[in-house]
C-alpha cells in the first residue's frame, strides 16, 4: 500500500521561510493535500494539488510537486508564531480513502 | 454550522469494557471516515463508509466496528477495550469522493485512555 514519509520536527525563527517536505510511494497519488493541526483540535485543510500540476501558491504558501521523485514540499513565506503547529502530508489515487504522513511539528521562534 | 461533531471529548476505560463514540455531520456528505492518531504514528485510517448502510475496512480494523444507520451519523463501537486501543480518534467526512477537491472535514477529536 501507499506509505507517505516526512520529517517529524522542524524549527524555524520567525520570519524566515519553513520547508516541510513529504515523499510518498505510489505514483498514481493523484490528489494531495496539506493539512494543518493546532494542539487539541482537528485537521483543517490548508491547501491542496493535483498531479497534473507542478506548483501551486496560495498567499505565503507555496507547494512544489516532483512526480518523478515522488516528492511534495509546502513553503511558507514570513513564518509566524500561529504557524506552529502540526503539518500533514495526505494523498490518494482517487480510488482509496487518503493516507496521511506522520505528521511534521513545526515550532517558530519569536 | 456545526460541521462534523464527535462524541465524547474524552473518555477513560478500564480493560475489557465496551464504548461506543458517536460522529454527526451536518453538511449531508455521503463519505465519512474514522482515524486513528498516535505519537509518531500520523492518522491510521480504522474503518470508512461511502454511503449509508455501507462499511469498509481501513488500515487498522481490529478490535472495532462500525455502523452507519443514518447517512448523517457514523459509529466507533470498541467490544472489548484494550490499552493498545489508547489514541486520540478523529472522524472525518466528504462530499461523494475518497479524494475531494477540498478534502475531508475533520471533527475535533476523541482523547481515549484505556486502563
């Protein structure tokens, strides 16, 4: 089955730009999605891509899409103390139910 | 507008007792999914539903069941607890798609500890 992999921490100062990256296994993941959890709540969807695209920017975010490497990265622009959080990688075929990654922590520093 | 609700918050067993946690949507979406969140672990997709009176196995089904009576309500029945059943249990629901164009709505969450 699909197997999604990131990084599980990150530190940035605040500011600066956050990379968080995501690799996955199946290359006919067609849909894939970023989601983001603040402590003691649910996932909310931040921003999503699909395989006929290579980038996709929506204000200070920005996610780049290697198909050949089976790679998916979300940058963030002007990293803010509310960006510290939990970011998930999920993706899909279409056909299967989404599979998440573990899950990277970002913490900013002021 | 409510979303997806979850019931309960939070939730203490001892080994060997039975529980079941309730999930409702409002937004008449026809898919709805129960995960599994652990430390290091990401979400685990446990069981999923594409419609009512439909169930299918995810990726970790042991030790529950489920049911959707109502197209609007999806449950996480666990028989017989057990401390490896110890996670926080997210439900989440979508349109008529397993990969939406806007993803799943997620409830807030059910913190379980089993004794």
């Amino acid at each position: 089955g699909e197997d999604v992999e990131q990084s599980l921490f990150l530190s940035v100062r605040e500011g600066d730009s956050s990379v968080i990256n995501c690799t996955y296994t199946d290359s006919s993941s067609t849909y894939l999605y970023w989601y983001k959890q603040e402590p003691g709540a649910g996932l909310q969807l931040l921003t999503y891509i699909f395989s006929n695209m290579d980038m996709k920017q929506d204000q200070r975010l920005t996610v780049l899409l290697n198909k050949k490497d089976k790679h998916l990265s979300l940058r963030i622009a002007d990293t803010q103390t509310g960006d510290s959080a939990i970011y998930f990688c999920a993706v899909s075929s279409g056909n299967t139910p989404l599979v998440f990654g573990k899950g990277t922590r970002l913490s900013v520093i002021a | 507008n409510a979303g997806v609700t979850q019931t309960p918050k939070f939730r203490v067993l001892k080994t060997g007792q039975s529980m079941t946690l309730l999930c409702a949507q409002d937004m008449n979406h026809e898919y709805m999914y129960w995960y599994r969140q652990d430390p290091g672990m990401g979400l685990r997709l446990i069981h999923y539903s594409v419609g009512e009176g439909t169930t299918a196995k995810g990726e970790v089904p042991d030790g529950y069941n489920v049911s959707r009576l109502k197209k609007q309500n999806f449950l996480l029945g666990l028989e017989s607890a057990a401390p490896s059943q110890t996670s926080v249990y997210f439900c989440a629901s979508s349109t008529d798609r397993l990969a939406p164009l806007y993803g799943y709505t997620f409830g807030s969450g059910t913190r379980l500890t089993v004794v």
